[in-house]
C-alpha cells in the first residue's frame, strides 16, 4: 500500500474525531515499531473508545486501520461464538481470532475490534464464559486447546506463534456505548440549529466512576469519548462521501442523502447511514429504469400489435 493510499483514512474523519483518531493512529504506530522486549515492563496499547450509539465508533477504528495499512478484524461481543459451543452452526471465535494473527504474522501488523464491549458487563452466566474469552483477548493471551474449522486441533507451536503476534504488531481497540454514561446528558441547544440537541461528554472522572474496573484494569488511562454526531455532523460526512463517488452517482447521493440525513440524525444511525444510503441510492435509479422501460413500451407500443409468443421481451 501506498503512503498516499494509507491517508485515505484521515479523509473520512469529521475534524471533531480528529483528536481521536490521531490518538488511535499514534498508538498503533507504537505497536508497530516498538521493541517492547527492551522495557521491565509492559506496554499497555489497548484502547477503548466509548460514545453514545451512533457516534461512529468502529468507522473510525476502520477508519484509523485503513490510515496504518494495517487489515482488521471486527468481532462483536453480542455475536461472540463461545469455546466448545460449534455444535450451534458456526466456528467459535477464537479460532478466527487465530487465523487472523497468522494471516498477520508476515504482515506489518493488524487491528482488532473488540466491538460492543458494554455487552458483556452484565452478569449472566453466559456473559462469565464470554468475560473470560474477551478478556484473554484484551491480556493477549491466546487460550490452549484451540480447534480449526475442519475440527482439527491446533498445535501448541501454532498457538505460541499466533501470541507472539498478538503481543508484538496487534493494536487491539474496544469499543462500547456504556449508555448509562450519557444517560440525562442531553440539552437543548440554542441558536442557528435549535433543532439539533447536544449530548454534554463525560471526563475522565465520568469514566472510572462508572466502566467496571475490570475494564479499566485492561485499557488504563487509554480512554477516548467520541463526540456525538448531530445534524450538521451528518451533513459535513455526505460531502467527504459525496468527494469520493464517481460522478454519475454523485448528485444522487447528495440529493437523497439531503432528503434523509434529518430522520438519521434523529435515529442516531450513525456512519452506517452512508452505507444503507448507497443502497437506497442504487435501487432507486434501478426502479427508475424499470419504470421508463415500461412506460416506453406504454407509450410507442401499437394498441393492435400481434407479439410473437416465443419472443422474450425485457421490461
């Protein structure tokens, strides 16, 4: 990859996440080119990024990946596949994890994404199993007794292998909305855009009365509050998107994105709003040519024409 191809992150950040994603891509440039075996210490390089829903938490992770050159993998914890549990139709998630940091291990680097870290705080006993597999993530720590795909079970030799890159060239980032942060923050906000409401930002004394210390245990004072989005935060993220569409598409993008981003605003939909926009956009102009197709035949067809039965005709 190229350096003017790893700056395409910072083009899709909002200057709001600067600061944070300047964070982010400065730490992970520790990760990769720290000798951290020179140190009596470790080096705590983990990150857990809080903001409400919305906030565009894991885009900027991408975001900050796509801005190292480094490939990431994104793991919810809401859909996190539990050690011993393949009987359920899917590979566990560890094992993923595992083919990750070897697909890394002749690569600059890589990126995890820990994402909806929040869900796991609540005490159930599927979240205690699901605590003890996360967390040896985030103590890059790889767990023994790993099976791959094909039921397989991985050698010890690979294992040790895969957490010597966890260790060394693996920024691991969390992410989580811990909503009772934001909870009765909101206010109205007066001036030129009174419609939009502004969520006041925790500090950092905010965050340690209220994330579980075993979270903060694992990420320290790596602690960064996302700003929420509002109305003209949307706005702002249409035109660096509209920027990088190719010009037939452009003017449709902005126009539906204009007609839209107030009802996404009030949802909270965040980054992904673009994506589900692209979608929108596409289906539209592909409804519009069915309809001209359609009404062209209506229009030019003769009233009496005989049609021959073994002819296809497209609409």
């Amino acid at each position: 990859m190229t350096e003017e191809e790893n700056k395409n992150g910072s083009q899709l950040i909002l200057p709001k996440q600067q600061a944070a994603f300047d964070r982010i891509t400065a730490i992970g440039r520790i990760v990769l080119s720290l000798d951290r075996k020179q140190f009596p210490l470790s080096v705590r390089t983990n990150i857990l990024i809080t903001g409400e829903s919305g906030a565009g938490k894991s885009f900027l992770v991408r975001a900050a990946a796509l801005d190292l050159g480094l490939p990431i993998l994104s793991i919810k914890t809401s859909e996190w596949m539990l050690l011993g549990s393949a009987g359920r139709g899917a590979t566990p998630t560890w094992p993923r994890i595992h083919e990750f940091l070897m697909r890394c291990a002749n690569l600059p680097g890589g990126v995890v994404l820990l994402d909806e870290l929040d869900k796991i705080c609540d005490r159930t006993s599927w979240t205690t199993y699901l605590r003890s597999e996360a967390f040896s993530l985030l103590d890059l720590t790889v767990p023994p007794n790993l099976v791959d795909r094909d039921g397989d079970t991985i050698s010890e030799d690979s294992i040790e292998a895969a957490q010597r890159v966890l260790r060394s060239k693996i920024l691991v980032v969390g992410a989580g909305a811990f909503q009772s942060i934001w909870d009765d923050r909101q206010r109205p906000e007066v001036g030129f855009l009174s419609a939009e409401r502004r969520i006041a930002s925790p500090d950092m004394g905010d965050l340690f009365r209220i994330l579980p210390r075993e979270i903060l245990a694992r990420f320290g004072s790596n602690l960064i509050v996302l700003p929420p989005l509002v109305e003209g935060d949307y706005f702002q993220m249409l035109d660096v998107f509209a920027d990088r569409m190719p010009d037939f598409w452009k003017p449709r993008f902005i126009k539906l994105g204009r007609e839209r981003i107030p009802e996404a605003a009030r949802l909270k939909l965040g980054p992904r709003f673009y994506e589900e926009l692209v979608l929108e956009m596409v289906l539209a102009e592909r409804q519009e040519i069915a309809n001209f197709k359609k009404d062209d035949w209506n229009q030019s067809g003769p009233a009496n024409a005989v049609i021959d039965s073994d002819q296809e005709y497209e609409f």
